[in-house]
C-alpha cells in the first residue's frame, strides 16, 4: 500500500486597490492533500461570517479547494493584510492578500 502526499500550492487574488464604501472580494485557491483546514485570518484573528459585513465561501473538489471572502461596504478599517491558511497533518502554509484605498 502507498500514500500519496501532495505539497500545498496557493494562487491568490494579488493585493490591490479597493474603493471605500463598495463591496470586494478576494479569492484563494489552494492544492493540498490530505485536504486541509482552511480559513481567512486578519490581524492573525480568524475571519468568521457570522456579521453582515463578511461573506465567505469555500468549494472543495478532490484535493483543491477555493475560499473567497466578501468585504461589504469597505471602511477604512478594513484596508489591511489578509491571509489565507490552510493545515494538514503535512504542515501549514498561509498567503497574504493586502488591500488599500483606490
């Protein structure tokens, strides 16, 4: 019997200008295997959807899943460093995202 172990691999929206007052969304798709945990971090705090502001999504299919996450109504707060993170029992690997005003 053999296992088949796959490195992680990340392709993201690439940093960008994101205009205030409007809706942005960011995406992240990510080959692993075993399938990971993946989730959006901020300021190293998970980025939960449970509010109005936040949209998140995640599609997986065989070994590559895709997380998108929607800002709604961008304040000025929201113009920072996100990072997608994805953990399997093979380690961890995360990519940065960084938004500033258009």
């Amino acid at each position: 019997m053999s296992n088949f172990h796959r490195k992680y691999g990340f392709q993201v929206s690439p940093s960008g200008q994101a205009p205030i007052g409007k809706s942005v969304t960011i995406d992240c798709h990510i080959e692993a295997f075993p399938p990971p945990i993946s989730y959006w971090l901020n300021d190293s705090t998970v980025i939960f959807d449970t509010n109005n502001r936040y949209d998140i999504s995640i599609k997986s299919k065989g070994y590559k899943r895709h997380l998108k996450l929607t800002i709604r109504e961008l304040q000025d707060k929201d113009l920072k460093d996100y990072q997608c993170f994805a953990k399997n029992a093979l380690g961890e690997q995360r990519a940065t995202i960084k938004l500033y005003v258009k």
